[in-house]
C-alpha cells in the first residue's frame, strides 16, 4: 500500500469540486450564455468561470503545478510527463446543465509523474462528493464505495456515452449499443462519462465503454472505480491510460465478457 499522499491535495481536490458545484447550481435553470465549439458540442459561462478560478487556486496554492483543463489547455506534450498534473473537468455534462437536465458533475483528478493519484467528482444536484487516494479506497459523502457483484452480462445494467462525432459515426455507435442490448439486462446513456463511472464504482451500474475520450472525462473516474474494487481498461482489455481515448470500466467480474462483445463487434465490421 503506498504512503498516504499530503492531505492538502485531496482537500483541494474536495474544495474546487464542490466551489464548482456551488457555482452550477446557483446557476441552474437560468438564462446561461452557451456557445459552440462544434456542431453540438457545448460550452457555458459556468464552465469558463469555473476552471478560471480553479486555475487561479492552483497557482496561488500549488504555483509548479500542471493543470490540463477541458477549456483552457492547449495540446499536450506526450513526451514531457509533469511531476504533478491536475486534470479537470468545470462541468462534465454540459449539454445536460445547458438543457437544464440535472445530470451533471465537476470532475478532478490528480496524477504524480503520470499516475492518477487523488480523484474527486461532486455531482451537486445529488449533493453526492465522490473520492478517491490511490492505494486508499474510494468513498461516497465519507461512506466506502464497492463495486456491484453481479456475474453475467444478463444481469448487468450497462452505461455508454456516445462522443460529438455522434452524427457521422452513427452506425458504428448505435450498432455496438445495439449488441449490448441484446445480451445485458439494460442499457443506458445519461451524459456525463465521470457520474457512469461513479455509479459502476457505486455498484448503480456494472460496466460501462465508450470511445473519443478525453483525459479530463475519465481521469478521475477511473481511479474511483479502480479503488472501490473494480476493473478499467482500453477496449481490447489491454492496460488503461486516460490519454487513450477508449475505456471499459466494470465491476471487474463481467469484463472480459463485455471486451469480447466489444471486440466481435468491431472485427465484423
């Protein structure tokens, strides 16, 4: 078991989430200014606002700190790996919050020279605070956090998102959603990757994939899930990395079935 991290960096994981969380809600429902950064992708002044001040507190508290934010970091350098990298997510499930669909979170994730570390990801509408210490367990308001028992994929209940390039890789999406549903108990899509991989870390749901991901969408998550007992890797059931774009998070015991369906799927097309 490694060494407990400083307790200032899971604090500070906890502070910002829940600071963003207080922001989203006092500004839930109303008249929010909402601009595109693609066809359908979404960006709010809430999302803005919140990753500004979570960058001022990180460079105020943590001044040699990375952050790789959803709004504001330019292009990684994949071949310098900082000591220390916040990443962050102001609000996962923008389209939600902007639609006025009370599924949305802020999400937070610290990795050390590369390895997710510390993970927080407050869902405000639900007051619901999940953490995470690597090596330390996974909590849910204080409460540990174990994943689903569940065995077989016909008595799971399933989870995927679908990326903003939804419209042209329709087919492809809708048709692996389509095998999932012929072989599971149920299967659903909310809208917020870091809330699915909470409820599979919170035994809610018993896996999850998707693809086109970005490290702010799933850093945290995975490491929640990872501590509260679960499995998460790519779609080839290889080692997860939240650079590659692609995971599948479970309970650990339906994943191999569920690579497979993934797997066949994708080789018959």
């Amino acid at each position: 078991m490694p060494d407990p991290l400083p307790p200032v960096f899971l604090a500070t994981a906890v502070e910002s989430v829940i600071r963003a969380g207080e922001i989203q809600m006092a500004h839930f429902g109303s008249d929010l200014r909402v601009d595109k950064k693609g066809a359908i992708d979404l960006v709010t002044e809430i999302d803005l606002r919140v990753e500004r001040e979570f960058r001022a507190l990180i460079a105020s508290r943590f001044p040699t700190h990375v952050v790789l934010g959803e709004e504001f970091s330019d292009v990684e350098d994949r071949d310098s790996v900082p000591q220390y990298c916040w990443v962050f997510d102001p609000v996962d499930g923008t389209t939600n919050y902007a639609h006025g669909l009370p599924i949305f979170c802020s999400s937070l994730a610290l990795e050390i020279r590369g390895e997710p570390s510390v993970a927080a990801i407050y869902d405000p509408s639900r007051r619901e605070l999940y953490t995470a210490e690597r090596g330390h367990g996974a909590w849910l308001n204080g409460a540990p956090l174990r994943v689903s028992s569940a065995t077989t994929l016909i008595d799971s209940l399933l989870c995927t998102g679908f990326p903003y390039s939804v419209q042209r890789d329709a087919e492809a999406l809708v048709g692996l959603f389509g095998e999932f549903l012929k072989v599971s108990r149920a299967v659903r899509r909310l809208g917020s990757a870091a809330i699915d991989l909470c409820y599979v870390a919170a035994g809610r749901l018993d896996g999850f994939w998707e693809q086109s991901l970005h490290p702010w969408d799933v850093a945290a998550g995975a490491l929640i899930i990872q501590e509260a007992g679960g499995r998460v890797t790519d779609l080839e059931g290889g080692p997860y990395s939240s650079r590659a774009g692609n995971l599948i998070a479970t309970n650990g015991h339906i994943h191999d079935a569920m690579v497979q369906v993934i797997q066949g799927f994708l080789k018959g097309r």
